[in-house]
C-alpha cells in the first residue's frame, strides 16, 4: 500500500470574513463530501470544502462497498480510489445458521464488491480534491449557516483549526454533510436519529474465511454478527450488541464474546479470533435508524449520514451514498447558473424526491433484514428460504448488493419468506396460531418501514405538477 494515502491534505489558507464566492460550499470533507466536491471540481463548479480534520482516521464504518455502490462510484469517476488501498474483492455472500450453511453468490460473476479500510478509501478520495484548480479545502469546524435578510441560506461560518479565526464563506448553494452527529440536522430536517443497538468490531489477522473474498453472516440465537474481508489479510467482525448501552472493555467483555461467538465460528477462524479479542483491540459504533425527512430551506441541501441511516447490517450505506452524490451532481453539474434562485430551490426539491425514489429499497431491506435475523422463527424462515436457491436466493441478493433498486421485488420475497415460515410451522407444530402470529409480525416490521420511505403528499404534487407547497420553504 502506499503510504501517502495515509497523508493528510494540504489545506488552502482563507481570509477572515472572505467574500469570495463559490459555486458550492461542503461541509463535511469525509466519504459524502470529498466524492462530491470532486465530482463538481472536474465538472467545472468552484467548489469550497469545509472539514474539521483532513488526517486519517481509522473507524469500523463504511468498510464494504457492495456492487451497486461500485458502479454509482464509477459513474462518478473516482472507481481508481479502490486501488492502491490494499482492498479486497468481495463476490457474493455466505449464510451459517446451525451448523448449515448457503452460499450466494452476486448474480453476475463479473460483479464484484469491495472491502477496505474506511480510512485508507477517503484519505484516496481527498487526494482527488487536493490542489485541484477549482476547489478550495478550509480546515475548521463548521458553527453556523449564514442567511441573508431574508433568510436564504448563503453560506457557512467556521472556526479555522489554526488560529481559532472565525471565517466565512459563501456559496449559491450549501451542501451539509457532516455526517450522522451532524449540528446542522435541526435546521434541515424533522430527522429523528434511534439506536437500535452497536456493533462491536474486531480484526482478525491472517486466517482464512470459509469462502474467500465473501461476506459471512452468522445467524445465533441472541443476534446477528457479520465477517468480511478488509485486506488481502484481513477479516473485519462485526458483533451485534442490541440494546441503548454500549459493551465496554472489560475481562468480563472477552469472555463473553468467547462463550457466545466462539462455538459459531469456522474452526478456521479460531485461533486469529482468540487471539483478536486478547489484544483487546476493540471499537464500538451505534446503529442508528432515521429516516430521511428533510425540510426544504432555500440555498441549502442535506446530505448523507446528516440526513438518512440504516442499520449497516446489509452494508448499503456507501450504496446509498454514492447514489446521491451522482444524483445531487449531476443537478447541480448540469445547472448552468447556481445564482438563479428558482432554478436551485427546484433543483433541491428534485433531489430529496429522487433519493428516497432510489434509496429506498435500501433502507427498508437493511432494517428489515435486521429485525428478521433477531427473531428466531422469522429467522429460520428466512434461511430455509434462501437455502432452496435459484431466484429465491438470486432475487434477494440482488436487492442485498444495491444493484436491483426495486421495492416491489423486496416486499415480494420479504413476504414470501413469512408465508414460507407460516407453512413449516403449520407442518411442524399444527395449528394456525403461531403461524398467523408470524405473518402479523412480519407486517409489523415492514410496513412502517415501508411507510418512512413513502413520498410525501407535497412530494407527489411536485413530481406531478412541479410545484411545490406546504410551504415552498422553511424560514428559520
């Protein structure tokens, strides 16, 4: 790997209280934001990037890239910042439950994922925007939205990390991408963030995973945990712990993860994984559900972990992001006069109703699928299910690695998986009543999911008629 993606950005210096104008203002200089401001850079935009910390930073999300993201970051143009990373080709997945096993691969053989080191891949993506002639990197925090009289956002004012300076920056347009502890969601949005539990996350060290170059998902009693590859010799686990308190470091932590993932895991996986949670070299992230519902404001737009989350469980958060990236470029691209405020106040409207058009599905399978694997009859259905093959493993997958994008195919087999689980326990255990309590289950998981992702009233009126009402915009 070379060690220069390691470096940090070298950062252009600005002046207090600037007045210089630029086409877009980013805040947020991580996956979301370095990937747009390079697309806009090379498409011509003047482009000021607003980050608090350009080193590298070493986290256990964003790791795995599945298929669909692949493709929307080729479109992009920014596919070479999967080499040089040391990443590994991820080309279908692998199911345990009991003992057994099922393997899935993607349904194209050319298609492939990628796992990585979340830190390696932006520190590549930042290189793109390094001394590029048309974008402009500011190291600070961001601590306000700039409005005029009256009350278009026109910018944003930050802390300059070197001298604590408060600067200003202006733009026909802000972008907000500051990721999920976003300061700037309350402003943007009715978002409402909900831990739904944590992933614990371990690396194991030169061991080979029953099918390489695979996802593994291991379906116990208590939940879930996943492993995948992050290098050529490298296995990322990651063990899910529900609840609203995060496990801590502890003797007693390192027993419990031998005593209930151990017995689970591939004799192969044994000793690296013994050995990972000795060194005791652990980190915690919290798995958030929110979805996205923006409010309208006039100058500004909401974007990435700032405006919408999943459980990562199904590692579509990078899917979802470089579609929206692509889709909020390509608008602000091809808009030849970001100064016309009616032409970007359309623009924005046109985004947020094409993300959730696109994203969906995501969305709804990741939250979905989570709530399946932690209920054990929904479980065992849904295994079997897969286990038969053909499209009833093929279509699900699909879905799974971003490149189908169609809900109603999901809503298809989510049910289909129900009815299957009704079936056996009529065969295995007689009577309708367990079998009708899964069904309404099943409902109960999907349909509000279902309902957060539907458009909304003035959503389906300006996809019809291009206006927009209840209200055009927010004032704040």
């Amino acid at each position: 790997m070379d060690s220069a993606i390691l470096d940090k950005p070298q950062i252009q210096k600005n002046t207090p209280k600037s007045t210089q104008p630029f086409d877009v203002c980013i805040i947020g200089g991580g996956l979301t934001g370095a990937s747009l401001a390079a697309y806009l850079g090379n498409a011509g935009k003047k482009v000021a990037v607003v980050e608090k910390d350009f080193s590298y930073q070493d986290r256990i999300v964003g790791e795995l890239l599945q298929p669909g993201g692949v493709k929307k970051l080729t479109e992009l143009g920014l596919a070479d910042c999967l080499e040089g990373i040391d990443s590994a080709p991820v080309s279908g997945y692998a199911i345990f439950k009991n003992g057994k096993q099922i393997h899935i691969p993607y349904p194209d053989e050319n298609t492939q994922g990628r796992g990585f080191h979340n830190g390696r891949f932006v520190q590549n993506l930042r290189k793109k925007i390094t001394n590029h002639p048309n974008i402009t990197l500011m190291e600070g925090t961001a601590v306000n939205l700039l409005r005029n009289d009256a009350g278009k956002i026109t910018g944003v004012a930050y802390t300059d990390k070197q001298h604590d300076d408060i600067l200003e920056i202006q733009g026909a347009i802000t972008v907000v991408s500051d990721g999920f502890f976003s300061i700037f969601r309350k402003e943007l949005s009715k978002n409402q963030a909900k831990v739904s539990g944590f992933f614990l996350g371990l690396v194991l060290k030169d061991c080979p995973l029953p099918y390489a170059g695979h996802g593994h998902v291991f379906i116990t009693d208590h939940s879930p945990f996943l492993a995948y590859p992050i290098s050529p010799t490298e296995i990322r686990m990651l063990i899910d712990f529900p609840g609203t308190m995060p496990p801590k470091k502890s003797p007693e932590l390192k027993k419990e993860l031998k005593v209930r993932i151990l017995p689970f895991l591939p004799q192969s996986l044994h000793s690296a994984f013994i050995a990972a949670v000795e060194a005791g070299d652990f980190k915690v992230m919290p798995n958030h559900y929110m979805p996205g519902k923006p409010v309208p404001e006039e100058g500004a737009v909401l974007l990435g972990d700032a405006l919408n989350m999943r459980h990562p469980l199904t590692g579509g958060g990078m899917t979802a992001c470089f579609t929206d990236v692509l889709s909020l470029g390509k608008l602000l691209a091809e808009c030849t006069d970001l100064s016309d405020s009616r032409k970007v106040n359309s623009l924005i409207k046109t985004f947020y109703f094409q993300k959730r058009k696109e994203n969906s599905t995501i969305n709804i399978l990741a939250d979905a699928l989570y709530r399946v694997f932690r209920h054990k009859p929904l479980a065992d259905a849904c295994f079997d299910y897969l286990a038969q093959g053909g499209k009833f493993a093929q279509e699900p997958v699909s879905i799974l690695s971003g490149i189908s994008r169609d809900k109603n195919l999901l809503i298809k087999h989510f049910f289909a998986v129900a009815k299957f689980g009704a079936r056996n326990l009529i065969k295995t255990q007689g009577g309708i009543g367990k079998a009708y309590t899964l069904i309404r289950y099943a409902f109960q998981i999907v349909h509000p999911l279902i309902l957060n992702e539907k458009p909304t009233f003035s959503e389906r009126i300006f996809l019809q008629t291009g206006a927009w009402i209840f209200p055009p915009f927010s004032k704040s």
